[in-house]
C-alpha cells in the first residue's frame, strides 16, 4: 500500500527524467569542489586546510530539516538563526544560488553530502560553520520503497587550544518503510565511524523516528556510543504522525542552553543549543 502510494504521487518516469542519483557518495564544499566519494571519508587539499579555522571551546549549533526551500520566508528564519550559529546542519538542502548566497554572505563555510540531483541541482545534508571542516565522511543510503535515497555527512572540526576533534554528524533518516530495519541500517553505518572517535561528538538531524520502533533504534544507537540527548525544556519540536523525528545527541560537551525556534518557512522546526567543551576524559568504545 506505500508502495503504491508514493508511486502514484512520484510516478517513476517523471523522477528519471529529473532526478540523477549518484553511484556513489560524492562531497561538494564552498571551495567549489565535487568530489565522488570512493572510501566514505574525504580530507581537505593542502590550500583548504591552510584555510581552516578553530572551533572554540564554546559554541552554537542548529539543526534544521528546511523542507527542500520551498516555503517562503526560510531566508529571513535563516538570517535570524544565522547571526550567532557557529555550526548549522540542514537536511533536505538544496543548493540553489539563494542558498549560496546567503552562506557567503554569513561567511559560513560548508560541506554537502548530496542524496541526489533534481534538475542538476545537489539536494541532500549540508553541514556550515565559522571553521572549516578537517575532514568529512558522506553516506547514502536508499530509501527501500522510491526511487529517491538519503543522506548523512560526518564533520571534523578541530577544537581551538585542543588537539581533539569535535565530530559533528548531520543526519537525515531513512523513511518510507512501515519498520525501522533500514532506517537501524543507516544508523550503522553512522555508528561504525563514530564509535572510534575519541573526542566530542554531536549527532544530530531529522531522524524519522515517527514510530515508537523508530525512537528504540536510535536510542539504542545513542546508548551504545555514549550519547545523551539535548533537552529542550518542555518546548515542542516539530511532530508527524505525533512523535518527534528532530533530535540532538552529544558526549564529551555540556549543553548549557536550548531552545526550539518555531518557523512557518517548514514543517519542521530549528533546534538551538550551545554546547561547552568538558574536561571529561576522552570517551572508551
């Protein structure tokens, strides 16, 4: 019955026609590089990496599923999130010029995982921050049910006076399947580079935990590497199907302050907080 639903709404010819997905993982950063992915993780060209800045010890972090651009007024939700943010994720990004745009102009470096090409235009995860990545890991994975797949990206940012990492994973989960066996699949593969990252880590996105078998899958995930979830006080993040798919777990950090941030330019709403590095030993897998 999904199935035949999003069939009926995507049907297969017309996705073809305008959709590329790629073979393989691929990156695309502000340098303007595009790069196929073959081993997962990608580091930067001697000329990024002497243009990379720190993350310091204190930072802000927002997480936002910003619904592909389609609705109006995402510029100036933006430009209200982007004043203080020191990291954003965005899921369902579309990398149309307005977007370019803007990141340049808030001087946001970025890295993007792209799940797939609509009209030759990148849609997928994209991970921008006042510093510059070290090194990034991209996964896709295809959605059982349509054509379309999803992706993931993993960030290293070096920490300001540190000689640790902070891993920063973006996240959009696996969705139109009626079990959470892919969507526990992905997360694997997600799990399997950051169980050996030592230092501060930040897992975050629109998981799609719209079942309770759904929300078992990623908690189990988080208990195993480690991760609590980010608290938002009683405030409500977006729902579908009456459950909560947009979450932030971390290790290693304090969050000292959250807040959910209602918008009407998506169906989902951003997530804020600001985390402090701790003086905790480095984790033990």
């Amino acid at each position: 019955m999904l199935r035949t639903l999003l069939l009926a709404l995507f049907p297969l010819p017309l996705m073809t026609a305008c959709v590329s997905v790629p073979e393989h993982a691929q990156l695309i950063n502000s340098f303007g590089d595009s790069t196929p992915v073959s081993h997962v993780c990608h580091s930067k060209s001697q000329a990024q990496e002497q243009a990379k800045s720190l993350i310091n010890n204190e930072f802000s972090l927002v997480s936002w599923n910003i619904h592909k651009l389609n609705d109006a007024g995402w510029q100036d939700d933006l430009t209200r999130l982007g004043q203080e943010i020191d990291v954003l994720l965005l899921q369902e990004a579309v990398l149309q010029p307005d977007l370019e745009e803007w990141l340049e102009q808030t001087r946001l470096m970025w890295d993007m995982s792209p799940a797939f090409e609509y009209r030759k235009t990148p849609t997928g995860v994209l991970t921008a921050g006042r510093a510059q990545s070290d090194v990034n890991c991209s996964l896709i994975r295809h959605e059982p049910n349509i054509y379309l797949p999803k992706a993931a990206l993993i960030s290293f940012y070096p920490i300001d006076e540190n000689k640790q990492l902070l891993l920063v994973a973006n996240i959009h989960g696996i969705n139109f399947t009626t079990n959470a066996v892919d969507l526990a699949q992905q997360l694997d593969e997600v799990k399997a580079i950051v169980r050996h990252h030592t230092g501060p880590v930040v897992l975050a996105g629109d998981f799609n935990t719209w079942s309770q078998a759904r929300m078992n899958t990623l908690e189990q995930v988080a208990k195993e590497l480690g991760l609590s979830p980010v608290e938002f006080d009683g405030q409500q993040p977006a729902t579908h199907m009456g459950r909560i798919v947009d979450h932030i777990y971390f290790r290693g950090l304090e969050a000292v302050n959250s807040e959910v941030m209602p918008v009407k330019s998506s169906d989902h709403h951003p997530l804020k907080v600001r985390f402090v590095l701790n003086e905790y030993p480095a984790y033990e897998n």
